[in-house]
C-alpha cells in the first residue's frame, strides 16, 4: 500500500500531464470519431460507422470549395508574410539603425490588438475606399496578422545564432553576399521554415478577421461556422482530422530530417 | 564592422521598408480610420448604413451605457479563462521541461497539434460532447451530481471553458520556455539550502518563470477578450460578450459608428489593463 502510494506521489505530475493531454485531445479524438459517422448531412447523432465520408471527401462540395478558398489563401498569405516578416527579422535582429523600438512596437502592436478589431478597422478602411470585401482583402487581413509572428520567430532564431560562423566563413574569405547565401541563410532555414508553417495554420484557422473581410466567400472556418446551428456535414470531420493527421506527418518528416543531417 | 561600411546605414531600412510600409497601410491608416468612423452620424433622411463624418464624441458614451453589461463580462471571461489556463498549463510546463526526458520533443508537438484541427471543429465538439446529446450529461444526471434541468451548454460555465480550452496551447508554451531556461541546478541549491519543495516554487522556480507567466497570460488574455465565437457556440444570449456585439452592429445592423466605438474602447481597455500588468510584474521586455 505505502509502495503504490509513494509511486503516485512520484509521478503525480506525469500522471497529470496525461489528463491535461486527455483533455486537450477529447474532441479531436470527437471529431475523428464522427468523421466515420453515417450521419447523413447532419452530424449530430452517432448513426452507424461508415468509410464513404473519407472515400468522398467532397460528398458535400460547399466543403470542397471552402477547403480549396481557405489553402490557396494561405499559401498566397503564407508566402508573402514570410518574405516580408524575414525580411524585417533581419533587419532588426543585423542591424542597428534609428526607430528600432518604434518597429518593434509595430511589431507587437498587432499581436497585442484583439482580432475582432483588427478585422472591422481593416473592413471600414476598404468601405471607405469602395474595394468589395472578397478574396484579396483576405489575403491582405492574413498578411497582416501573419508578419508579425514570422518577424518574432525568425528573429529569436537569428538571436541564437552563433556570430563566430559568420567570422569564420569571412576568415575563410567569403564576401558578405557568400556567407549570407552559405553560412547564415542556412542555419536560419528551420526558423523560416518554422515561421511559414505558423503563418499556414494561423492562416488556415483564421475565422474573425476572415468573417470580416471576405464578403460571401466561404472559407473553411467560415463554413464550419455558418453550418454549426444545422448540423455539420462529417465531411468537414475527415477534412479536419486530415488536416491534423497531415500536420503531424510533416512536423515528424521534420524532426527525422533534423536528426538524420545531425548524424552526418 | 564591415558589412555596414559596405551596404551603408540603408541596408536595415531597405529590409524593412516593404513589410513596414504593408503593416503601416493595413494596420495603422484603418486603426485611424477606425476613430474617424467612430465619431460619424447617419445622414438625416439618408439610407441605413450612410454615415457622415462628424466629431461625435457622445458616441462612445452611448456605446459603453449601452453595452456596459458587455464590457464587463467580456473582461470577466477573459480573466477567469486565463486564470483557469494558468492553472492547468503551468504544471503540465513544467513536466513537460523538467519530467519528460527523452518525449519532450514530442509532448510539445502534441501541446500544438490542437491547432492543427480547426478551433471551431474542436469549440462544435465540445458543445455536442457537453450537449443533452452527449455521454457527459446523462453520465453527472444518472449520478445525481447535476439536477435534471442543468444543462451545461448555453451557459456562462461552456464559455468559459471554452475559451480556457481553446487558448491552452497559447498559455503553456511560453511558460515551457521559460522554465525550461531555468538550470535544475539553481533548484538543488535551494534545497541544499533547506527549503522545501513548496519554498523552492515560491522563491526560485516561480520567479525565475516569470517572463513565460506575463507573456502567456497576455497571449491568452488578450484574443480572450475580443472573442466572440465561443460565446456564439456555446453561450446562449445572456451570455454575450462585447465582441458579439461589435460583430452584430457591423453586419446586422450595419451601425459603423458605434462597433468602431466599441472596439477602439475594447482596444483601449485592453491596452491600459496590459500596460499596468506589465508594470505590476516587472517584466518590460516581451517582444
């Protein structure tokens, strides 16, 4: 009995992580589990387990063409937000210039800012300049929210860099554009990368800003919550578990990656 | 150094200029915009939706009268979310830096997978799991720990816990970094010095995660307060937080005036509340 007991108190806390990550996963495990449910257009009810929801994901095309609205503004918002954020990460992070704080606090400021205003402050400034909200005012409303955070994660990777890589590479008389293209660009590479697979799923789950500035068209978020008060096709369950099942595969192909250039 | 004699003092400013010119053009010019529009009046005998610039002040009184309850609860969410998320986050940080060994790497990436499935799937799930439908209702009812007519959805309660469960993953990330900076070593000292476990958080541990403690309760504290979709799924009317409100004025009413007052007050609040925050935890450095 005193065994089993001093046990618990020795792994109180890994017996707590596991209910915190229980928690956490209960309706993700939910939402997989429906997206088997033979539920018909409405998902309400556990009806039956069925494969025809993932054989035909598109089985509910408004699914379809939300899914394919919501990735290619992402990867439009993705991309230019990441060269941008990059951009000003090394401008901030190499140099010394006047109006360093002043940047940084435009930086922050939109981190800082809730997103229910910065949505309506970008929709009035497009209704005051007649633009239809629509396809491009949301890529521009996921640029915007997206820098920033591309700018916070490359620069806390340039920060930890070490400087005497780039002194060697100039010992070993490369020219600055060399040891930018050789030496510097590539230990920041998993940073960017990092920065770009945030702004993907930042983008991808966005539903304030998006509801904003998007006019009638439908996003994936945005269909999920104009269909949640008459019962969600399951087709937006294998869309989302698949998005998930996706997401840890790329991140895990990472890690392997990662470790396998540290062996050789 | 060197590169700076080359480029010239314009480098930085050439880096920055594109990114900075983007934010300051859809982020500062409509936050200003914003102000403009929240001092307009509709247009005598105009259409709904046809405002005029004047300097109508007055308008940011009629809004907050108006929408104090609002205001009031949204504050009241964001501060109980945050502090259940506090709660929860911390300890399983703290595992995760000090007592997972060899799974670190992959416990953080499952502390960030829920972000890979929609929060709005997840926010749905949750209300049919708490849902009349669901397994947790009939479980409490057949057990008597609730009465017949409790219901847990539509009710301040799922709010809350929605938004504790949706911005976890914002709260326990910063505080992971934070005390995964602290040397183990610094601990033992402390009970080589006989404190105790409960002495040693209070005086070392604790502090020393300090910076990871203000900045995951800003990143939760803060979209806590403007969110509106928790509210809107799992709340019931009596449970409207002032994020509703603005949306509804925008789209339903179409009344620009008072949801631009509104959320430049919500900005405001925020950002007084955040400055003496700071302040009171002694942490300027975040960004």
């Amino acid at each position: 009995m005193r065994k089993i007991s001093r046990w618990f108190q020795r792994n109180l806390i890994r017996i707590y992580a596991v209910i915190a990550f229980t928690y956490l996963f209960i309706p993700i495990a939910y939402t997989f589990a429906f997206s088997f449910n033979d539920g018909g257009k409405s998902n309400l009810i556990w009806k039956g387990f069925t494969l025809s929801n993932w054989q035909n994901p598109c089985g509910a095309p408004e699914v379809c063409t939300a899914l394919g609205n919501s990735i290619k503004i992402g990867f439009l918002a993705t991309t230019i937000a990441t060269i941008l954020g990059t951009m000003i990460a090394f401008a901030i992070g190499r140099h010394n210039f006047r109006g360093r704080s002043t940047t940084n606090l435009l930086i922050f400021l939109p981190m800082a800012t809730p997103e229910i205003v910065l949505g309506a402050s970008l929709l009035s400034l497009f209704l005051v300049f007649k633009i239809n909200p629509g396809f491009w005012p949301t890529v521009i409303a996921h640029v915007m929210f997206c820098i920033s955070f591309v700018v916070v994660t490359v620069k806390a990777r340039i920060a930890s860099l070490d400087p005497r890589l780039e002194q060697a590479a100039m010992d070993l008389y490369a020219n600055e554009v060399e040891t930018f293209r050789r030496v510097t660009l590539p230990l920041v590479a998993p940073g960017i990368a990092g920065a770009a697979l945030l702004a993907f799923s930042l983008s991808f789950d966005d539903f304030i800003i998006t509801n904003f500035n998007s006019g009638t068209m439908v996003t994936f978020p945005k269909f999920v919550y104009v269909s949640a008060t008459r019962g969600i096709p399951p087709q937006a369950n294998v869309i989302g578990s698949s998005m998930f099942i996706l997401a840890i595969t790329i991140v895990a192909l990472g890690q392997f990656v990662g470790r396998k250039r540290k062996v050789s | 150094m060197s590169s700076q004699k080359k480029f010239g003092l314009s480098t930085p400013y050439l880096l920055l200029l594109p990114g900075m010119g983007f934010l300051f053009t859809f982020f500062i010019v409509p936050i200003i915009n914003l102000a403009q529009t929240s001092t307009q009046t509709p247009v005598a005998g105009g259409d709904t939706g046809q405002y005029e610039q004047t300097l109508r002040f007055q308008n940011y009184i009629d809004a907050f009268v108006e929408n104090k309850e609002q205001f009031g609860r949204s504050f009241v969410y964001a501060i109980l979310a945050t502090a259940l998320a506090l709660a929860i986050a911390y300890p399983l940080a703290y595992a995760i830096a000090f007592k997972s060994g060899k799974l670190k790497n992959l416990l953080l990436v499952l502390v960030v997978a829920p972000f890979f499935t929609s929060f709005l799937l997840r926010t749905i799930a949750w209300k049919q799991i708490l849902g009349e439908q669901g397994f947790v209702v009939p479980t409490l009812r057949s057990l008597h720990l609730i009465s017949e007519s409790t219901t847990l959805t539509s009710s301040a309660f799922a709010v809350v816990a929605g938004m504790t469960y949706n911005f976890l993953p914002f709260m326990t990330l910063p505080l992971y970094a934070s005390i995964d900076r602290i040397d183990p070593r610094t601990l033992e000292a402390s009970g080589d010095l006989y404190a105790n476990g409960f002495t040693t958080f209070r005086k070392v541990t604790f502090p020393l995660s300090l910076p990871g403690v203000v900045a995951g309760t800003l990143l939760t504290f803060i979209p806590a307060a403007g969110d509106y979709v928790n509210a809107a799924i799992l709340g019931s009317p009596q449970t409207k937080m002032i994020g509703n409100v603005i949306d509804s004025r925008f789209f339903k009413i179409v009344d620009y005036p008072t949801a631009s007052a509104l959320s430049f007050t919500l900005m405001a609040a925020i950002l007084v509340l955040v400055t003496i925050y700071i302040r009171k935890a002694g942490t300027e450095e975040l960004v």
